[in-house]
C-alpha cells in the first residue's frame, strides 16, 4: 500500500521541522510526503529543502502563491497518485502516532477523518480557550447547516483511497478552512463510506498570538463559505 501525505504550509518555518522530523522518522519508505507552500512569505521553503535534501526519495514540495488550506490542499491531491492520500497539519497537532491510527482504519473504508471530540478523543494541550470556543460553535453551526454527522469536521488530519480524490477533487472550490465541509459533502454525495476516529490532539503553541478579532473575522468568513457550499449541494441530497 503506497500513501503519500499532503502536508499544507503557510508560513511554517518555526513548526514545520519538527512536524517533518517526527513522520519521517515515524513512518518507513512506504509513506511518501509533499509540501504544498502556499503564499509563505518567510523561511518555510529553505526548511523544506533541507529535509529533501536529506529524504529526497520520500519528500517533494510544490510552491505556490495563492494562499489558503483548501488551495493548498487541493493542489495536493491534483499533483500526487498513490493508492492512499491523506493530509496533516504542519504544526504537528496530529502526531505520527496518532496519523497512523487513520492510514491502519483506511484499509477498510473509502475515508477516515480524525476527531478531536468523538469518544475515545483527547486533547492533549488546547492554548488558546477563545478558539476552543469559537471551534465549538462553530461546529454547531455547521451540524445545523450542512446536517453532517460527525463529530469533527475540522481536525486536519484525514486519508482517503485514491478513487476518492479522483472523484471529488473536481468538485472543489473552496479556499479557507470550510474546505473540509466541502470535501465532507462531496464524499457523502457519491456515498463513500466515511470513519470517524478518535485522536489526541495538541494545539501548537503559536496559536497563542491569534486575537478574538482575527478568530471573530475567520469564523464569520469560514460560515459564509459553509452557507454557499451547502447550497450548492442543496439539490443534490
């Protein structure tokens, strides 16, 4: 079984080697790796290169200028081929440990996504209460919106069979971090079975610096997206 995991990056520099490091090390030659970096304006690309320099066979990077998670990923899944491709937060909020519970549970399903609340679930560091907050809400707007089942549709840390990505990465448009939503109905439209597992999850520490004006905006930018998607989709359920 080949996987390769998407790796998003935007302006990583100070949390990304310890993310990389820890995978690579985790993981044997069997799981392959790209950086997509999207709209860095600081050193992320030079740490990047100097782990594939080191692991050129199993590391690769694309870069581009459009920012956001859901282009980046996007990008991802266009530009990879193996039979499982997953994708993972730079800031290690996932660890490898944790990752491996997702690729194990795939070979059974079409998708697995990781949840930070479903039972079983830990949060081993959470730094930032405003967020944690803002999350919860904003979970609660999205079940009421888009009737999504989960738990979790947010954690980033997710693995599909390669028939998955093929079918609905067409589908995709969204660029901020309602692209999850997105990606979560596209599955649930062309019925491919989808498991929720239960992860312990950190948040880095860098998340200390984000203000509730700046999780405010984000919040309301995220919802507006959600409300389009889910009428895009509307028709279709």
């Amino acid at each position: 079984m080949s996987v390769t995991v998407i790796i998003p990056a935007y302006n990583e520099e100070k949390r990304i080697s310890k993310t990389l490091q820890e995978y690579l090390q985790y993981f044997d030659d069997s799981v392959r790796f790209f950086i997509v970096l999207n709209g860095c304006r600081d050193n992320t690309e030079n740490v990047v290169q100097f782990w594939q320099k080191k692991y050129s066979h199993r590391l690769s990077y694309a870069v581009f200028k459009e920012s956001g998670k859901g282009f980046a990923i996007r990008k991802g899944f266009e530009l990879v081929s193996d039979e499982i491709v997953g994708f993972t937060d730079a800031d290690n909020s996932t660890t490898a440990r944790e990752f491996d519970k997702l690729l194990q549970r795939i070979k059974s399903t079409d998708v697995v996504i990781g949840s930070r609340y479903a039972p079983g679930a830990s949060e081993i560091q959470r730094v930032n209460l405003l967020r944690k907050v803002a999350g919860k809400l904003f979970h609660i707007a999205v079940r009421i919106i888009t009737f999504l089942p989960f738990y979790d549709t947010q954690c980033g840390a997710k693995v599909f069979q390669k028939k998955v990505i093929d079918t609905i990465t067409p589908e995709l448009r969204i660029n901020d971090m309602a692209f999850d939503i997105e990606l979560l109905l596209a599955c649930r439209y062309y019925k491919f079975s989808i498991d929720e597992v239960p992860v312990a999850w950190s948040e880095g520490e860098a998340s200390t610096s984000i203000t509730a004006n700046s999780i405010l905006i984000k919040s309301i930018q995220m919802l507006f997206s959600v409300i389009r998607v889910r009428l895009r989709y509307l028709l279709r359920f």
